[in-house]
C-alpha cells in the first residue's frame, strides 16, 4: 500500500455509509464522528442548497466529516419501456391517491454546484459512487485538501479509480443494502467480502475501506484480516436513534415477517438490496433507467410511508440487517471498532 489513511480519521476503523434518501442526516454524521469515527452526509437526490445547509449544519460542530455524491452518468434509457411502467404503474397511484409524475429524463443537473461547494466548504473526505468523476474534479479536491475515495465492485473497477487518482476505494459488496455502485460491466463477484478485499487490495496499492453486509464485528474483523483498513457500515446505524429512518423503513427491519433481502430495480431503475415486499415482487421486472424511476415511484413511495405501508415503499438493507439495533450510532461505533 502506497498511501496510509489518517489515523484521526480512520483510527477507530469505522466509517459511517452515506445512506441517500434520509437516514443519513447531520445528526448520525454528526454521532458517528463525535463517536471517534468518520461520519457521512449524503448528497445523492438533494439540491446543492439542501446539502450546503447539511454541510454547514455538521461543520459548526468543528467534527470532521465526509460527503457523499452520486456522479451523473446521464445513460440512454429505453423511453418506451418506461412510459409502459409508468402505465402499469397508474392502477397503483389512482388506489393512493396520487399523480404520478412526467418522467424525469435528466441526471442530477445541480452536481457541479454541489462540487463546487465542496471545493468551497471541504470536507475531510469526498466520496463518489455509480460512475467515475472527471479527473479534474477528484484533483482539485484533493488540492482543497479532501480525502477522496471511489466506491467500486471489483478488482477492474479499483484499477480504474486508482489510475484516476483517487486516495482510496470503497470496497462494495453485492451484500451491501440499497444501491449496488457498480460502473463497468460484468457480472458481481461471486465470493464473499473478505475474499472481494483480497482481490481488490492485491489489485491496487491505495487503501480500501470495506462494505457490503457487515452485521458482526466478526464480519468487520474479517474484511480488516483481508487487507480494508477500515469498514464501512450503513444498515447497522439505520435503527440508531439519529438515523433519519423513515418509522415504516425502522419498523420493517425489526419485523419477523420481513425473512429476506433480495436486490430490485423496481423502484429506482437501478439495482438496489432491501427487504423483499410486495412492490419487488409486483414489479420484479421493472426496467433500468436510472434516476428517472426513482422519481418516478417517489409520489407512491412517500403515500406508502404516510399509509404505514411497508409493502408500498423501498426498504433497504444488507444481507447483515438481522444484527442491526435499537441503539445510539456511538454504541455501534464501539461494537465495530478496532
């Protein structure tokens, strides 16, 4: 390994996932890293005024922190297969009550503003997840003085984000709740965690932080034998006091009835792991298009929640969610920590 990761930053071997949507909201950036930890805020799906007052908000605490953005990969779509979900889709919103929404064929139009921000009002650390960011970018944060990490799926993926120039990946695993970051074809890796590290720390020599269905201190151990030095979790803080967890999402991972996760684009045009309900199995062959399903299903998804209705809305989570907690985030900090 080429590069060491800073030891107030990454001595508890901790890191907060950046969980878009709500429940990684200043409050649980703000515990992990008060916890010793690195906590996250997410970018991905708020207007770059939203994610300044959310930057601001965890910058007056002096804590340090890291940002999350999701890199606009503007894919061609098929426009035909998603105006038909959109019809198979109406039966649905008429029993809510709602209208649903012209398709949103844009990306994320406010990225370069959320950057420029960034660059403005920087972080500890930056990381970026679905596509590779502009070289430009990850050099002029790096020059502002962030950290800035790639989330990646393989060993071919970690090449091409060290090559970029990135200080660090993070390692996701296929186990990993909510959206899987992958960026280049092929097919997800068969092996378990640990064996995902290994691949990828004999592939690069910057370091890697693990994530992906760590529900044990075992598995976070684990991943740390294999080569991370550091372990990302995200399902294990979503029943922490400070999550931004809707109380239909913190309920349902809590909920026996709940048996199993399993991996869907239903509700986003992209694959995503989470509880299975009644939505992924109605819609089980939902097409790509990514984010213009995700805003397309949100009227359905926000009437579900309000309806208590954990069958309507998504409901990420890991392969690990069975061990996640009613507990402070600084509790699990210390259950996972070095």
């Amino acid at each position: 390994m080429d590069r060491e990761l800073p030891e107030e930053l990454f001595g508890a071997g901790v890191v907060g996932a950046p969980m878009a949507g709500g429940p990684s909201r200043p409050a649980l950036a703000e515990a992990v890293s008060r916890a010793g930890a690195l906590g996250f805020l997410a970018g991905g799906y708020k207007s770059a005024e939203a994610l300044a007052g959310d930057v601001g908000e965890l910058s007056a605490t002096g804590l340090p922190f890291g940002v999350n953005l999701f890199v606009p990969a503007n894919e061609p779509v098929d426009r035909e297969a998603i105006l038909a979900y959109r019809e198979r889709l109406r039966p649905l919103a008429d029993r809510l009550g709602v209208d649903l929404p012209e398709p949103r064929w844009a990306d994320d139009d406010e990225y370069p503003a959320k950057l420029a921000h960034l660059l403005e009002n920087v972080p500890a650390a930056v990381s970026f997840t679905f596509a590779l960011p502009p070289a430009g970018d990850v050099a002029s944060l790096r020059t502002a003085g962030a950290l800035v990490f790639q989330t990646v799926t393989s060993a071919q993926e970690a090449r091409a984000a060290e090559e970029l120039g990135v200080d660090g990946v993070v390692v996701q695993h296929a186990a990993a709740g909510g959206h899987f970051g992958s960026f280049l074809p092929g097919p997800a890796f068969a092996g378990q965690l640990h064996e995902l590290v290994s691949a990828v720390c004999a592939a690069v020599r910057i370091p890697v932080l693990a994530a992906g269905g760590i529900g044990t201190p075992q598995d976070a151990r684990a991943a740390r034998s294999a080569g991370a030095s550091a372990v990302q979790l995200g399902t294990a803080f979503l029943r922490t006091p400070e999550a931004g967890t809707n109380p239909v999402h913190r309920a349902a991972l809590a909920d026996p009835a709940f048996d199993r996760t399993a991996q869907t684009r239903a509700f986003s045009g992209k694959t995503a792991r989470g509880l299975e309900n009644a939505f992924m199995r109605d819609f089980a062959d939902a097409p790509s298009g990514y984010p213009t399903l995700h805003y397309l299903t949100a009227p359905l998804r926000a009437a579900a929640v309000a309806a208590g209705d954990a069958h309507g809305t998504n409901l990420w989570a890991g392969t690990g969610w069975r061990e996640a907690r009613e507990e402070p985030a600084a509790d699990v900090v210390a259950r996972f920590a070095v």
